[in-house]
C-alpha cells in the first residue's frame, strides 16, 4: 500500500512526514502538488497546502485536485492531515474536505482521529484531550484564527458537515477489528459518513490504521498516520540521517500559542531576540529595521525575531485591525524578513507557527523538503528541494517541543 497526503498547513505536513520518515517509509513533503519535482522514489509523499483557515470552497478545490494528482500515480489511501487540536471553525475545513474527498472516492464512510499520543493528544468518547485537560480548557481556548471552545468532537465536526457524524468508542476498538467493521457496518447502515474514533494508546492506532487503511480515504493526525504506516506493509527504508548545514542562521516566530510564547522567553537568555511591534507589522512597517537588526548579529550567531504575543494582547490587535487583515499582514511581514534573512545569507532557519510557516515557505518559493532526523515529537529536520543553496529548516507546530526547542534545533540543523 502506498500512502499519501494532503496537508492543511506546512508544520502539520512535516510532522507527519516525520511520522512516516522515521517509521522507515522513503517520505517526500511537497509545497502543492509537486509538478517539476521527482517523486518516483518516495513511498510516502505528503502534499502541503495552507488551507485550514481559507474560505471553505477554496480548500476543497485544492484537496479534490490533489486527490486527483495522488491517485493517478498510484497512491492507494490518501489521509487529509489535520491539527491534532482540530484547529477548525464551524465554518470548516475539516468537515467540507472530508465530505469532498469520501464523495470523489467514492467511499461510504471516512475515519476521523486527530489522536497523537505521543504529543499526549488523545481522544476518549469523542472527547479530545490535549496533555490532561479537555480541548477547551487548554491554550487552543484562545487560538489567534480557531479558538477551540467544544472539545466533543463529535459535536465540533457535525457543526462542519450535513451528514451524521458517530462515535467509534474505544471500548469497540480495544474489542479488534472485527468489532470495529461490525460497528462501521452498523454505522454505515444509519447513515453516518463521518465516524470520530476514539484513541488512547498507539495500540489503538494500529486498529486504526488498518480500519482506515482499508477505505481509500481518512482524516487524522499523525497518530493515525502512525497506524496506516504500520499496516501499510512498507517500512524498510534507513531513517534519515542527519544533514548539517553550516552558515548562519535564524529563527522566525509568528506563533501565539503558549508553548512558543515560553520557549521565545527561554531563547531570550541564550540569542539575542528582537520582538516586534504588532500594530507597525500591519502598518506594513518595522520589517526593514528588523533586517537591519539581524543583519548586524547573523554572522556572530543565531538570531529570534518574533511578531508574538499573549492572548489578551493578540485580541486587542485583532479588535483594532480586524483578525483575517492583521493575522495576513503580520504572515506577509514575516514572509518578508525571512526572504530578507535567506538573501543575506542564512541557511539554516526555523519558523514556528503553522500559517506562518506557511507563508515563509511560499515566499521563499521552495517545492519540497527531504526529510531528516526528528528534533522533537512532531518536528524534523526539513532539507529544502528545488532550493539553490539547499536551506536546512524546521517548521515547529505552534505548540510542539519543549521550552529549550530553539536553541536544540539549531544544534541539529
Ligand atoms: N502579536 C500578534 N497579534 C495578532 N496576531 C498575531 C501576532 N503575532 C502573530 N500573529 C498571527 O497569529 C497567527 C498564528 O498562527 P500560526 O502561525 O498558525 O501559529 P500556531 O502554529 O501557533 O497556530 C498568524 O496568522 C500570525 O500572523
Ligand atoms: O497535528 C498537529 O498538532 C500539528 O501537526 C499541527 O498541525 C499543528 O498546527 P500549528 O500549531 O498551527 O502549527
């Protein structure tokens, strides 16, 4: 079974390209569907877009074309990878997508788990816990663009789809997999389409993996893709090796989320670290200054520069300047140091934040990475493609890695 992809941001693509790279599957990352870009050796390709907060039309039009490009070329189960958090609004995505891609499938019912134990993301009677609090009560309550404030799954994803939604408890799970088709049979038979499943253990991913891999489509995180890389019967590459890169190097944060928040102050007592003024970000100012302010110190060692800030702070930019304009214009300021920072010469570089990564790797108009070795759960070493020099990066989910992460990442780039 080849499996395959498609991302609705770029830092939740390269954790699970991590998943599958480390579990020994010959993986690629690609920005888009990778048109000029040899895949033939991969096993393994995961398709990053930056959907999770466009208009819903627009992320379905992008995943349906993927899907097309992908399964013309052999792919066998295509999983839509979504944050482990369920970053959505009840506008969608996730829900839009699914249904898309079980209808272009043909399919009659989609598994859906954003369980990722290992990053103690885990899902019990539909009810998502991230390390020991619900979803609600976690720092996802004040995500800048999806606050999560329901964390019944179940409940979130009906909001984002006319179908039924059900529950595949763990009870069932933990009962094997005959119980669970019996229970997606049953399901089916009522006329649910999108089943939220339950995951506590990477035990009951591999149930999981092989439930799902059986359906050519699936929507999870990278615990579910933990699953399918187990049933999928591939698994015999060497796990990347390490890459390192020298030249000076940078670290880009557009992250609010409280673990970014923290490990910014931690970096603070080992690099210099410029934070940045919201309202001149948007004002289309500031980013020139901070060039100049990293330009000087790049050559002595790593530099942070961050737009960053708490969440009562991040409200009240979003209350003066309208949360989509401030949150595009503080990106595009980010993308432009980060160009900025790649032209005077940096080669190594990490960007924390899902759409700011995003937004980066556009600007810096890379088409795909080689994976290397993990850094933290959830983060690799990503050696740029179709990059000329080849920049080593890594792309930190907002709330992935411990405090020190920044300063253990460039250790390792
Ligand atoms: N000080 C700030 N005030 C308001 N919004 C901000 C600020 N700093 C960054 N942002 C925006 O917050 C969003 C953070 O999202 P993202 O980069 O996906 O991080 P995460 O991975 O933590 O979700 C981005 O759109 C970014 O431009
Ligand atoms: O599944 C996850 O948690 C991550 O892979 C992910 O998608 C995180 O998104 P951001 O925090 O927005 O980077």
């Amino acid at each position: 079974m080849r499996i395959a992809a498609i991302a609705d941001d770029y830092t939740g693509a390269s954790d699970l390209a991590n998943t599958w790279a480390k579990n020994g599957l010959v993986t690629i990352q690609t920005i888009g569907i990778p048109e000029g870009l040899d895949v033939s050796g991969a096993d393994a390709l995961v398709v990053s877009f930056k959907i999770r907060s466009v208009p819903a039309a627009e992320a379905v039009a992008a995943a349906i074309r993927a899907w097309d490009w992908l399964t013309a070329r052999g792919f066998d189960h295509v999983m839509y990878k979504v944050c482990s958090t369920f970053d959505s609004t009840d506008e969608g995505n996730i829900g839009p997508v699914t249904d898309a891609l079980r209808a272009r499938a043909g399919a009659a019912l989609t598994l859906v788990t954003p369980a990722f134990p290992e990053t103690k993301r885990t899902l019990y009677k539909g009810h998502l816990f991230v390390e020991d609090v619900l979803l609600s009560e976690s720092p996802l309550r004040n995500h800048p663009l999806n606050p999560m404030h329901d964390p019944n799954l179940v409940r979130v994803l009906g909001r984002q789809t006319p179908d039924p939604v059900g529950l595949l408890d763990l009870a069932t799970i933990r009962a094997g997999d005959a119980a669970v088709a019996a229970r997606l049979d049953a399901l089916a038979g009522e006329g649910v389409r999108s089943v939220i499943a339950d995951a506590v253990a990477e035990s009951d991913l591999d149930v999981l993996g092989r439930a799902a891999g059986a359906m050519p489509v699936s929507t999870g995180a990278s615990g579910l893709g933990l699953g399918l890389a187990r049933a999928s019967g591939l698994g015999g590459g060497a796990v990347p090796a390490s890459a390192p890169t020298t030249g000076p190097s940078a670290i880009v944060v557009g992250s609010c989320s409280a673990r970014s928040l923290e490990q910014v102050a931690a970096a603070e007592a080992v690099m210099p670290v410029l934070r940045l003024d919201p309202d001149r970000l948007v004002a289309g100012e500031a980013i020139a200054e901070a060039l100049d302010w990293a330009r000087e110190r790049i050559k002595a060692g790593p530099v942070l520069v961050a737009a960053s800030g708490e969440p009562d702070a991040v409200r009240a930019v979003q209350a003066r300047h309208g949360r989509e304009a401030a949150s595009a214009a503080i990106e595009a300021g980010l993308a432009s140091l980060a160009e900025g920072l790649v032209a005077a010469g940096v080669t190594r570089l990490v960007v924390a934040g899902g759409e700011t990564s995003g937004a980066v790797v556009d600007r810096l108009g890379i088409a795909g990475f080689r994976l290397g070795p993990e850094i933290a759960p959830g983060v690799p070493v990503l050696v740029t493609l179709g990059h000329e020099p080849p920049l080593a990066m890594a792309l930190k989910s907002g709330n992935f890695g411990g405090a020190d992460f920044f300063a253990q990442a460039l250790t390792r780039l």
